[in-house]
C-alpha cells in the first residue's frame, strides 16, 4: 500500500494519536474530580467519616504516585503505546468495579485500580507529545492538552452534579468504566510510539537536523542519570506544593468546605469548583504559550505561583466570600496553579531527549503524592477540630493547604532556566 505524501501523513498519525491520548487524559481527569462532587453520595452509600472519605479519594492518588517513575521506565524501554493501552483496560475495570462497589474495601479496590490504569496516561502523553511535536513548541502543546483534558474535570463538577439528578452515581462509574476500555483498544489500534514506528522520518530529520540519539545504556543507567541530576529536583517540589494542594482541594475539600463554611448549595459550590478547574485549563495553556513566546521558563512560572499563593489568602483569613468576588478568586485560584504544567517542560529540557519519559515522571511524582498527602491528612484535621463555627474547623486543613503552596514557590525559585531548549 502506498503512503500518503510526508506532511500529509504525519499529520494525520500526529493527530490522531493526540487525539486519542488526550481522550484517555480526560478521563484520568474526571476520576481525579468526581470524588468532591459524589463526597456526600459515597458518605451515605459506605457510612463513611470524612477521614475514611479522604483515604477513599486518596487511593487514586497513592498508587498514581508509586507509579510514576515505573511508568516513565516502562514508557522509554516498551514505549507509551502499549503501556497507554494496558492502562485503559485496568482503569476500565477498576471503573467498573467502583461503581458496583457494595462495600468502602470494594470501592477502594476499584479506586485503586482506577488509579493504577490512569497512573500512565499523562507520562505516555508527554513522550508522544515529544516524539510528534516540535521541541519549540513543547510548552503550548502540554498546555493545549491539559487544556483539553481538563474538560473531564468540569464534567466531574456541576455537569455532574446536575446528571445526578436524574442517574446514580454508580451509572456514571459503569458507563465511564466501558468508555474507557472501548478506548484502550482504540489506542492499540491507531497510536504509533513515533514516527519512525510508521516509516516517517522524525520532526528534527525533516528539519535538517540530527535524530536526537537513543539511550545507550540501560534503563537502570538512565534513571540514575535523571535522578542524580539536581536539577531534575525543583520541579519535584513545585508539583508537590501546587499541584498537590491544588488537585486535593478541587478533588476533595472544595466542595464540602463551600457548603460547610459558606453555606452554598452543591450545584453552587460545583460552579465555583467549574470555574476554579476551568481557570486552570486555560492557564496552563497561556503559561505555555506564553512561556514558548518568550523563551523563558522561569519568569512565568514564579509569576503564577505568587498568584496561586495569594489567592488562598481570603480562605485562610476567613473573609466573607460575596457572589462574585467567590467566583472570580476561584477562577485566578485556577490561572494561578496552572503555573505548575511549566515544570515538566523544565525538567524534561535539564535531561537527555531519550529519557524524558523517566525524568518528567520525577517531576510527576511530586504532584500525586502531595494529593494523596493532603487528601486524608486535611480529612483528618476536620474531624478532630473542636469548634463550635465551620470555619474554624477547617482552618487547620487550610493552613496546611497554604503551607504546601510555599514549598511549592520555594522550589520554583530553584528552577534553572533552560530557554524553552535542552540544555
């Protein structure tokens, strides 16, 4: 069979494999989200304490963390393709079980699940992303798709919340549990690891360029390369502190503390929790694009941190939260934290091109295990606060979220530069 001319057919194999990790992505996303949203169904359907509640939405997190530099392994040795698939078909299942959970073991086996089959989507995304992509626009790619990924996290907010008017919850897990193996086999079907996987030569190959070289060694080698590198580590801490709080309170906390503390109903506190995720799906597309414009990393990722961190301010200090001025400050919250989605470009551009997989998987980690951290750790600050006025039972909870923010900036301000290139 012939092939399509060059451009042509690069296009469409470079789209369409986008088009499909990103799909899966969305999905990892709604798993991420749906907990705040269905916080009161899953109390009511496992009798479960806010603490068994956050360990609950937690287990996602803790096997999403364990699976980070595994997968950024498993994606430079065996490749995304097959790692991506493997993962649709586990996340399926897990989805499946979930929703048919009669018990809290149950449904955190199938959280677990969930959160081992989607652990693998976001590092195999990133190495598509570099294998099809130019290098120079690396940061607006990344933005792009978690632009577009984020779509699952609006939907596990207010669209959510209204569909469970007229449908369980557990509908919703069965559903997304069969979309998502469907998917899966998609993904074996269509994607390709690179362009060389479907005869095409690569984007540095049709520019003039050098390939950049494989990886000599052995996996083992490489990893020791990323991880002893220093400036792998920065990134490490700044998806710690933002992602990190960032993910456990729109995940988790920012629904109930809304009701709780500022008296909103579910659809109202949803709607600012759509707008918080929604400021975030469009800043991490401007901070890459904008990041790509100018050139420069560290600039704009100290830039939104500092609004990140200013924005929890109000929370913490317990102001009144009038209608519109809650709705903007959670859409800044969003615009701020977004900040984080530079760091993978960071750290992926201080390591070889051959092991990026492993060494944003470094900066992966810190994301996730900050989530699974602060998820139960503020669930367990909630239940032993002893006030007579929900705002000071939260209080705690929220300085904890404030004081993972400034880890967050600190190891921003450890960045090293790299002039949107490898260096």
């Amino acid at each position: 069979m012939k092939h399509k001319p060059h451009p042509a057919r690069m296009r469409h194999l470079r789209w369409t494999t986008f088009l499909l990790v990103v799909l899966a992505y969305v999905i990892s996303f709604f798993h991420r989200v749906a907990p705040a949203t269905i916080a009161g169904d899953l109390q009511l359907a496992f009798h479960a304490s806010a603490a068994a509640l956050g360990g609950l939405a937690a287990t996602y997190f803790y096997v999403y963390t364990l699976m980070q530099i595994p997968t950024g392994i498993l994606v430079d040795t065996l490749g995304p393709r097959r790692i991506l698939t493997l993962g649709g078909l586990v996340a399926g299942v897990g989805a499946l079980l979930f929703g048919y959970a009669d018990t809290l073991s149950a449904a955190a086996a199938g959280r677990t699940l969930v959160g081992l089959g989607v652990s693998v989507t976001f590092i195999a995304m990133l190495k598509l992303n570099a294998a099809w992509f130019h290098d120079r626009y690396f940061g607006t790619i990344v933005g792009f798709a978690i632009l577009l990924g984020n779509i699952g996290a609006v939907l596990a907010t207010a669209p959510l919340a209204e569909l469970l008017r007229y449908v369980s919850w557990r509908s919703v897990f069965v559903l997304i549990g069969g979309l998502t193996i469907v998917l899966a086999v998609l993904s074996w079907i269509f994607v390709r690891d690179h362009p060389g996987q479907a005869g095409l030569p690569s984007l540095r190959e049709l520019e003039g360029k050098t390939a950049h070289p494989p990886h000599a060694g052995h996996w083992f080698d490489g990893l020791l390369t990323v991880v002893r590198n220093r400036a792998s580590w920065p990134g490490f801490w700044v998806t710690f502190g933002y992602a990190g709080s960032f993910f456990a309170f729109a995940g988790l906390w920012a629904v109930p503390y809304l009701q709780d503390v500022h008296g909103m109903s579910r659809d109202i506190a949803t709607r600012h929790t759509s707008l918080l995720l929604a400021g975030f799906a469009f800043g991490a597309m401007t901070v890459g694009a904008v990041s790509d414009r100018i050139g420069r990393r560290r600039p704009v990722l100290i830039g939104a941190g500092l609004l990140y961190l200013l924005c929890w301010l109000p929370l913490v200090l317990a102001l009144p939260l009038p209608g519109a001025a809650s709705y903007g400050l959670f859409l800044l919250m969003g615009l701020g934290a977004s900040s984080f989605t530079l760091s993978w470009a960071c750290v992926k551009e201080v390591n070889p091109h051959a092991l990026s997989g492993m060494a944003t998987s470094v900066a992966n980690t810190g994301a996730f295990l900050g989530t699974g951290i602060l998820q139960p750790l503020v669930g367990w600050a909630i239940d032993r606060a002893k006030a007579a006025h929900a705002a000071d039972i939260y209080q705690t909870g929220l300085l904890i979220f404030l004081a993972c923010v400034v880890i967050g900036l600190l190891g921003s301000l450890r960045v090293r530069e790299t002039y949107c290139r490898y260096i």
